[in-house]
C-alpha cells in the first residue's frame, strides 16, 4: 500500500504549471476517435484515468500515438470503432466509464465494460436509466447499476431526457448518444454543469443547439474531421495549490495557464467570497475555445461561508480541498446540497470529517454537506484516504501547517489524476 509522508513547512514559494485538465483530455480522445483525420492533442493529461481511454479505443480499432503529453488520433469516422476482443476497462475512472456508455450504446456491436475494484463499487444508473429510454439494452450487477456490464448492440432514438440532479457525466452520456440516434436528444439541466462536450463538439464543428437549460443534438450526425486540441491546466489539481498558498502563513503561487472555464471556477469564487487575496489574468482565446489564465496566491485571513445551491456543481470536485480552507477560516462554515460526494472514489463528505477531525478539526458532516468551525490547529497523524485521489491530495495540503508528522496510507490513486504531485508540492516548500 503506498503511502505519503507529509512534514510541516515554514511557507510556500514559486511559480508552477498544473498537468492538463483531466475532463477534456478524456473527451478530446473520444471525439478525436469517432472524427475522420488526424487529431492532435496537446498538454494531455498523462495520467492513469486518462490512459483507461486511450487503451479502451485502442482496442476498438483507433490508432493512437503518445509522447509525453502529445497525443495523435488517427480517426476513420464517426462508424468505424471495431467491436473489441476483450472486456474494456475503464480502470478507476468514473468519467471515462459513465460517458463511454452512451457511446457504446449506439455501437453496432456488442460490448462489455469493466473497471477497478473502486470503479465497481460506484453507481452507474443515472447514466443506465435514460441510455434504456433511449432504446439500449445494458446489463449486469444490480440490473446495469455497477460494473462491469454488456451493452448490447441497439438502434437507438433521440429523447427529451430532464436531469434529476445536475450531472455533466449524465449529459455528456446523452449527448454522445445522441450523435448515433434516430432525431432529436435533448438534455435539460437543473443547474448548469461543466459545458467541456458542449465546447468540444463546437471544436469539431459538431452541430447542436444552446437555449437556456436544454442542450440538443439530432442525430446521427454528420461526418466530422480531426482538430488541433490545446488542453488548459486542470483547475481541479489547481485548487490543491491555491488552498495551500491561502493557509500556509508567508506563502505566495502563481499557477500558469490554468483553465478558467466559468463552469468550473466555483471554488475561486467562494474563496474570493471567503476574502482570499487572489490574483486572475485571462489570456486571450478565441470562440468558444476553454478560457485560460493565470492565477496568483499570498496567505490570507479567510471567513467562513454558507455554500450551497447552483454554485455546488462548479466546484463538485473541489469540495474536499474546500473542507481542508474552512478548517482554517474564522467562523462557521455550512456546506449543503452537496450529498453527490457520497458517491464518488469515496463517501467524500464522511471521508473528509472523519480524516479531518482526526487531525484536530472541528468538523461535522451532516446528509449533504458538513459545519466546519475554525480556525482550529492541526496535527499530524497516521490516516487513510481510502483510495480517494482528491481526499489523499487534500490531507497532503492540510499537513503542510500540521503539526508534526503526516503519513497518509492508499495513496496510490493520485496517479490517476495528478501523477508528479508529491513532487511539484516538495518543489515549492521551504523548510
């Protein structure tokens, strides 16, 4: 079982770059494998999640050649995926398997989708459910809801599909779907989510339509050519530097070209709220193209918030590095609507109160959320992540201005988001 052992820092100092965004690296792959032509991908997240979805369209056919973080997809059209010799394996990577399925649901052959073993202890019915209305047959455990299932070969035909929770898994699930089905799909979303299918499909001239909350495609859809694709620094590995820059006394980080889409910048924005001496520098993009900019960090006195409501879905992925800034900010702060954390790599929300109060924090997790108190001293202790990358990542930080020794167990799984991030953090502590 590896482990992470974590000391306390005088401050944090230096200029860093963040491996690309681990959203769009996946959809760049899948649609750089369903277009015709050459696909070039640039600043590629190189990590084990990522890799599940090179290695599932390498053995459905696609030529894929990687370097480093340069990849190159040789497509041959929206219908020329070949029907795989073995059960796909979309390792731990929720993304690649929830998405996927859609895709493989307007296949004209039978296939078979697996993961690892937290992988297959992770629901999959909120994308299942509305892939049958659609006219797929997928099943396995627990009628389809947990890995590894079969999907068999279906003709399918466009829905009106009104999300239940806000999910950009679900409506990229829909929408890929949708480029196989007979008519009109369209996905209506509660709150907003990450737009990165909606961005991508523009990138590959993808034709679909915007208005408010309904997203729609008519499928099938045309023939699509290959395209330049620049991956923006992930915001989600991001947050970890920017937390540990805000609440390690005498800190100051300037992150570069780090992606700022507005649907993912939630975490900055409750920050700023929480009075984070925080710095924004857009660089100049073009269209619908994912903004980018720079973002500067010093040590900062924060206040504690109430969170909750549409701003929950911008900042899903962040909300364990957000307990680690409340346990550091003056007063209480109250995260609701929040209870999707009890299914991601972990039960986050309990993962994090109960790692978290045992390194000293006040902390309470509540159905949907937690009331964190603080500020509250921390202290270094011996705890698991529980396989959870971002809860791993998140302890990392907070054991930076513990005090005394950190050793965090089953932290083997940071690789499938942010491989060299042990590194990177002892790069920019002194000591």
């Amino acid at each position: 079982m590896k482990q992470l052992v974590i000391h306390p820092v005088k401050n944090l100092q230096g200029t860093l770059a963040v491996p690309g965004d681990k959203s769009i690296s996946h959809r760049a792959v899948m649609l750089g494998s369903l277009a015709y032509g050459t696909t070039h991908i640039t600043h590629f997240l190189n990590s084990a999640d990522c890799l599940s979805t090179i290695g599932i369209f390498k053995a459905m056919g696609v030529k894929i050649k990687q370097s480093g973080d340069r990849v190159t997809i040789v497509g041959r059209g929206l219908n020329s995926l070949k029907p795989p010799r073995q059960m796909l394996n979309a390792g731990n990577s929720g993304t690649t398997a929830r998405i996927l399925l859609g895709l493989l649901a307007g296949q004209p052959f039978t296939s078979r989708l697996t993961g690892d073993k937290y992988l297959r202890r992770r629901p999959m019915r909120r994308v299942v459910g509305p892939l049958i209305q659609m006219g797929a047959r997928i099943s396995g455990n627990d009628s389809g809801n947990y890995l590894p299932v079969k999907v068999e070969t279906r003709k399918l035909k466009g829905i009106t599909y009104e999300l239940p929770v806000a999910s950009a898994q679900v409506k990229s699930s829909l929408l890929l779907a949708g480029l196989f089905a007979d008519g009109t799909t369209k996905v209506l979303e509660p709150t907003p989510t990450r737009d990165h299918t909606e961005r991508m499909f523009s990138a590959f001239s993808i034709p679909f339509s915007q208005r408010g909350k309904a997203i729609t495609v008519k499928g099938p859809v045309m023939p699509f050519k290959g395209q330049w694709i620049k991956v923006p620094g992930d915001i989600s590995s991001a947050a970890f530097f920017v937390v540990a820059g805000l609440i390690t006394p005498g800190s100051t980080l300037r992150l570069m070209n780090v992606g700022l889409n507005p649907t993912r910048t939630g975490l900055l924005n409750i920050l700023q709220r929480m009075g984070a001496h925080m710095g924004v520098t857009y660089h100049k993009t073009r269209g619908g193209a994912e903004p980018i900019g720079d973002l500067t960090v010093a040590t900062s006195a924060l206040k504690g918030v109430e969170v909750g409501g549409e701003i929950v879905p911008r900042m899903i992925d962040e909300f364990p590095i957000f307990a680690v800034a409340a346990t550091q900010a003056r007063g209480t702060t109250v995260v609701k609507n929040a209870e999707d954390l009890k299914v991601k790599e972990s039960d986050r929300i309990l993962m994090m109160a109960v790692t978290l109060k045992k390194m000293g924090a006040h902390i309470q997790p509540t159905p949907d959320g937690w009331v964190i108190k603080g500020p509250t001293p921390l202290k270094g202790c011996r705890i698991s992540s529980g396989g959870d990358h971002r809860v791993a990542m998140a302890l990392a930080v907070a054991a930076l201005i513990a005090k005394g020794t950190t050793t965090i167990l089953d932290t083997e799984n940071i690789n499938t988001s942010f491989p060299g991030f042990s590194q990177l953090l002892e790069r920019i502590s002194v000591r």
